[in-house]
C-alpha cells in the first residue's frame, strides 16, 4: 500500500500553468534520430540469424512483426559468419537476412562484430590478445579477449568495419550502425604501456612536470624519464591512477574513430553510429567517447531482485545527458538475465512497465536482448522472447502489447523529449579519484550520486544528467553531490553560474583536489571557499549515525561527515551536527550563502534520505521549481516529453496496487480508451500516455 500525498485543485492548476511556461525552457533537446519512412518508437530485439537455419528466418520475422516489433540488432559477434577466413567476406546471409526483414518492415541496426573476434584471427596474430595488469595474455574463447590499443587489430576491425559499410551503408532499411559490444576491459600490453607513456610525454612535456604534479619524491617515484612509469590501476600514486583512466577513455575514443573512419565515408549520414554503453559502469568517461558518436545507447538491465524505479531511471537520464538528446535503450531484459546469483524475473507487469519508463526519461527505442536463445553456448538460460522450439514464451505477449501501445503513442512523442530545470552533474575523473581513496568503504559515489538524485527527481519529476562541460545557464539548480576534481577554470564558472542567478549545491568532498589528483592548496571547497563564506576544517569516515538539526529538521548523517566553518557574516548555517566524536559535537553541517543572484550550499555529510528530502525541496522553493504534476501517489512517476509544440504526459504506477491521479486538465488517452479523461485510475504497473495542448 502507498501513501498519498495531498492534492488540491489549486495546485495542480498553478503548477499546470508552470509546466505550460516550462515548455520553452531553453534546453531543446533535439530529437537524436529522424527516419522519415520508421515509426517514431521503436521495440525490438538482438537477433542471431548466422545462428539459425535460413529456412527458419521469415517464421521468426512473422512472429516479430506480429508483436509490432520494427527494429532488429544484427551482426555484432558475427566475425567468423561475416569472413571464414582472413579476406575472404561472406556478407550474402547477412543481405538476405536484412531484405527479409524489411519485407516484414523490420528496420536493421547493425553491429561491428570486433567484441568477437574468430578463432583464425587470434591464432594468426596472437599479439592482438589483450593481456590483464599482471602480464597473463588472454586466450581465445569466450569474447572480448582483444587488445583495445594494438595495431593489428585495429587494422582487422578497421576492414571488417568497412567492408560492412560497403555492403550496407545505403541499404535503405539499415538505420544505424552499434560499433563493437559492450566496451569494458582495457590490456595491458607492451603496446598500451608506451601508447600510456606517450600519451604522459604528451600531456606533460617534461617529466619534470610529471614530476611536480604527481608530488613524485613522495615514496622516491621520481622518474627519470616517461618510460619507467608504470601501469596498474590500484595501488598506484593517485595522480597516475587517474591518468591511466583518461589514458583508457581516450583509447576508446580512438577504438571508435578507427571504425568509424571505415564506416562514415561509405555510409548515409542518416545512418547513426552509436555503441552500447553500461549504465554506471566507470571504466573509462562516456563523454569523451560519445564526443566521436552520434547517439547515446544503453543495456538496461536490473542488477538486483529488485527494480529500483528510480535508480532505473537516473541511468536512462545518465545516458540522455551524453549527447544531451534523446538516446536507445539497445539491450534490455526479457524478464530475466542469466548472469546474476539468482536470475529471478520481473513480475509480470515489469517489463511493460520498464519500457515505458525508458520512452518517458527519452528512449527513442527498447530493444530485448534477445529474441531467441542460441541452441547452444553460454547463454541458454537468458530470457528470451520466443523459445527453443521456436514458439512465444509468455512474455512475448506483454512486450506485444507494449509494441501496440508504442504504435498507437508514437505519432504524438515524434519529435518529443524531456526538458529539466534542475540538473545533477556526473563527473568520472572524480568518481574514480573518490573510488580511489573511499577513505570509508561505503563512499560508493554513485550511491551518493543516487542518494541527492532520489528528491530532486521525486520532487521536480525530470532531471537532466549532464557532465561538469556542459552549458548550466538554462538551469535553475544544479546538484555537484561528488565534484571532488575542480579547476580553476570549472570554479570560474560555478561562481558566474550563481552570480547570474543560479542555485548551486554541493555535496561532501566536493572540491577537494586539483586535476592531477592532488590536494588543492585551500581547504575544501577549494577554489569555491571564498565564494561560499565557508570551508571544511576536518572530513571524518563514520561508522555509525551522527544526529543531525536545523532549519531542515532533525535526522542523522552517515558513512561520512565533515566538520565546517565560517568565514563570511553572511553565509548562514542552516543545519549542526547534535553530540557525536566530540569533533563534530555542534559544528556545522550544512551552509548556504546568496551570491549576486543566487545562491551557493555546501551539504558537508551524507545526510538521510528525509534531510537530503527536505534540503531538496527548500531549494526548489527558493528556485521556483515547481513538480510537472504535483500530489501524484508516492510510487507513480510522472514523466514528460514535449516539443514541436505538443505534450505527452507518461504516467508510470510501480506499485502493486491501483493508484488514483486526477488530471489539471482533460487529456487524452492515447494508448487505452483514446478518450479526452481527467483522471486516471492505474493498474499495478499501469501505465498512462496522455497528450495535451501546449
Ligand atoms: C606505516 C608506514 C608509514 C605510513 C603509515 C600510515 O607506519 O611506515 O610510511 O604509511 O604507515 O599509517
Ligand atoms: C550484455 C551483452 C549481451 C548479452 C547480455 C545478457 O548486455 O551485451 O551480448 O550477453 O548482456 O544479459
């Protein structure tokens, strides 16, 4: 049972005005894919032709087409199909496969197959076999077993990549192209360390440089010259750890030029190039790799027995804020997954729900990974859509349906994306330099990320997710819960953002360290002290709650506290730690100054969910953000996409029993009775996609 929140008629009318004035906002999120001739969502599914007799295809695709699914994923991990042997190419299948689909008006994204290389490539050049941080090469099997830096196989991507494109790069029912699979593990072979040893000349000039800012005569590591630098990725000086992690980043920046380069020039250019990227995963920063790409795609799948809505949807924002535009959700799970300790599957209902969840946050298409299991090999277990024997498992006809309903929405959200006001600023040099040195075990930064995106995402219903680069004017807050790195550049810029009226807030361990992954040379907030009035005298690790007062109420802090002071008649303590370490006994907690037009707070702890609530929702008040609908249930989302002059409300029910949401004004019901309602009753994972005037 969910509790509900008040509802008055007053409210909902004025915040109904406010979101009509939103629409305007200045963040006009393109939409990221335009076909003409394809509906504008799209459902799909990873399918494995090579892996199948011919004879069995069309039975697939009639029962593709029958759960309104337009969009196959085809070819990546093909290599050995695609060229049996180095030079000689056999791409007739993969033309018969992507004809047959279009006959079905089933479009085609295809996949580079260089997360899969064949048995005759390793055994030929085994000097493109990646090897760990302790020298052991991979052997071939499994997938990708290869060398992101090595030459070779650059080389042997780059062909096979091009020898697509100059099969497929015009073919009219190929929309986009998804290089490789999944870009995870980096090698650490002799190539990679003097491409890294370079890549330092390069950054540094001198190793004098290096030296100075790695503080290398700390433990004697002063080199000599860049060669003796070594490569690991723990254990090492804080200032190379993160420089390995730019160095890896910048790899697969150049992993995807290299195919790229061999694609575009053969391609349409209304064929997108994207590849499928994990979520939180941190191994190297998704924006200097989507720099080089045209759209953003994830695989959204639930790491847990429970689908935290939330955190679901902060990764669809993670993704959107890549490009800033609309984004795939390429991969995502047909109930379950076989790789986790107990592969339980979404209730019936969930998958539904997750897709529509993905459209609301800005997906342009869900697709299932995957079809139909292989007969053999590593992933029997996996949910699929249809089974073994060739027939639809249940699931098939809830995706079914989320595919009718895609069809019937579609014309209204073509064109259509989510605008925030409030951002929440993702920063990978400093979750790594957190993850480092977490000093407490439990400084997850993404749970920290995740525990300040909770009330702003509850309490304003769209959130964008953007890297520290990008443009903050449009917005009216933006969240730095873990801007541990700074620069004086970066600083300079937060303090114009405030000054122009802006309403920053900083969470602990913010501003902390320079670029190098030093200590910057003030106390925290570092290069933003002064501008806050204020500073961190001490950060102590917590092992257990410390209580917490204020103007915020009461509740407790946890995991990590830092002691504060102030400097500046005018900047205001709005919270105290109560008894404690004796340290923190009374001291501040939270500060907040107004600057110019705005206004700059510095959260010093990590805080409970109700004070981290109730900071949140002060600090819209103050900013004039109001939620797109307020009093909804706790437990049903609001999403909204606008543009081209028109609104699409999606509301999401996560609840296991039925909610009630009275609308500010008649919509219409776009995927049930397409009556004009003025509320809504929502099933358990119900969902509602509701259209209105601007
Ligand atoms: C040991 C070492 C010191 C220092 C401290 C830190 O005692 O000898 O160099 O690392 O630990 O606690
Ligand atoms: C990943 C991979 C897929 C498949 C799925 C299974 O997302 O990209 O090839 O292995 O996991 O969940």
């Amino acid at each position: 049972m969910s509790p509900t929140r008040p509802t008055t008629a007053n409210v909902f009318i004025a915040s109904f005005i406010h979101a009509v004035l939103i629409l305007s906002a200045p963040h006009l999120h393109a939409q990221a894919t335009n076909y003409a001739d394809k509906p504008p969502l799209l459902l799909g599914a990873a399918w494995y032709p090579e892996q199948w007799p011919e004879s069995r295809w069309e039975k697939d695709l009639s029962e593709m087409a029958a759960a309104h699914i337009d969009v196959v994923r085809v070819g990546e991990f093909a290599w050995s199909t695609m060229e049996p042997s180095e030079g000689q190419y056999d791409f007739g299948w993969l033309e018969r496969a992507i004809d047959l689909a279009a006959k079905h008006h089933v479009c085609v994204v295809l996949g580079t197959p260089t997360a899969a290389p064949p048995a005759w490539l390793t055994t030929k050049y085994p000097e493109t076999l990646r090897w760990d941080e302790n020298g052991v090469r991979d052997e071939h099997g499994n997938r990708e077993q290869f060398s992101f830096t090595d030459p070779k196989y650059r080389q042997l991507a780059h062909d096979i990549a091009e020898q697509m494109a100059i099969h497929f790069g015009h073919n009219p029912n190929v929309v986009g192209w998804q290089l490789d699979n999944e870009y995870s593990a980096p090698s650490f072979d002799p190539t990679a360390k003097e491409q890294f040893h370079r890549w330092l000349e390069k950054k540094y000039v001198t190793v004098a440089e290096l030296n100075r800012h790695w503080a290398a005569a700390y433990w004697s590591q002063s080199y000599d010259n860049f060669d003796e630098i070594p490569v690991r990725e723990d254990g090492e000086n804080p200032a190379l750890l993160l420089e390995w992690k730019r160095f890896v980043s910048e790899t697969w920046k150049s992993y995807s030029e290299n195919q790229i380069s061999a694609i575009r020039p053969h391609a349409d250019s209304r064929q997108f190039i994207t590849t499928n990227t994990m979520g939180w995963f941190d191994g190297f920063n998704e924006y200097t790799v989507h720099s080089v790409l045209d759209i953003a795609a994830w695989d959204d799948y639930i790491p847990t027995d429970n689908y935290d809505y939330i955190a679901n949807g902060a990764a669809h924002d993670l993704t959107r804020g890549y490009k800033q535009k609309n984004f795939w959700v390429m991969e995502t799970e047909p109930a379950f997954v076989n790789w986790r300790k107990t592969n339980t599957p979404l209730l019936k209902g969930q998958v539904r729900d997750m897709a529509w969840q993905a459209i609301g946050h800005g997906a342009e298409a869900v697709e299932y990974w995957q079809w139909r299991s292989a007969p053999n090999g590593q992933e029997e277990y996996h949910g699929v859509l249809v089974g073994a024997d060739g027939t639809p498992v249940p699931v098939y006809e809830e995706i079914k349906k989320t595919g009718e309903e895609f069809a019937k929405a579609g014309s209204a959200l073509a064109g259509t994306a989510p605008h925030a006001e409030v951002a929440l600023v993702n920063d990978f040099p400093s979750r790594w330099a957190i993850d480092f040195q977490r000093h407490s075990a439990d400084f997850d930064p993404v749970g920290e990320m995740l525990a300040f995106y909770r009330p702003l995402r509850e309490q304003s219903q769209c959130v964008d997710m953007i890297s520290i680069d990008a443009p903050l004017d449009g917005y009216k807050v933006v969240e730095l819960p873990g801007l541990n790195v700074i620069s004086q550049a970066i600083a300079d810029r937060l303090m114009a953002y405030v000054r122009n009226g802006g309403h920053l807030l900083l969470g602990p361990r913010s501003a902390m360290k320079d670029k190098y992954n030093a200590l910057q040379p003030e106390r925290q907030p570092g290069p933003l002290a002064d501008f806050l009035g204020g500073r961190v005298d001490q950060f102590y690790a917590l092992d257990q709650k410390v209580p917490v007062t204020g103007d915020l109420g009461s509740g407790t802090a946890n995991i990590w506290a830092e002691q504060l002071s102030v400097q500046s008649p005018d900047t205001k303590v709005i919270a105290t730690y109560g008894k404690s370490n004796g340290w923190l006994d009374d001291q501040p907690v939270v500060i907040t100054r107004h600057v110019g037009q705005g206004s700059i707070t510095y959260v010093g702890a990590w805080l409970d969910e109700a004070l981290l609530s109730d900071l949140t929702t002060g600090l819209l008040a103050e900013a004039g953000v109001k939620p797109i609908l307020p009093g909804v249930p706790q437990g049903v989302e609001v999403c909204r996409r606008s543009g081209q002059g028109k609104s699409v409300l999606i509301l999401i029910n996560h609840n296991t029993e039925q909610e009630h949401v009275a609308l500010p004004s008649p919509m219409r019901d776009l995927i049930g009775s397409q009556d004009s309602i003025s509320a809504v009753d929502l099933a358990p994972y119900g969902v509602a996609v509701l259209s209105y005037e601007k």
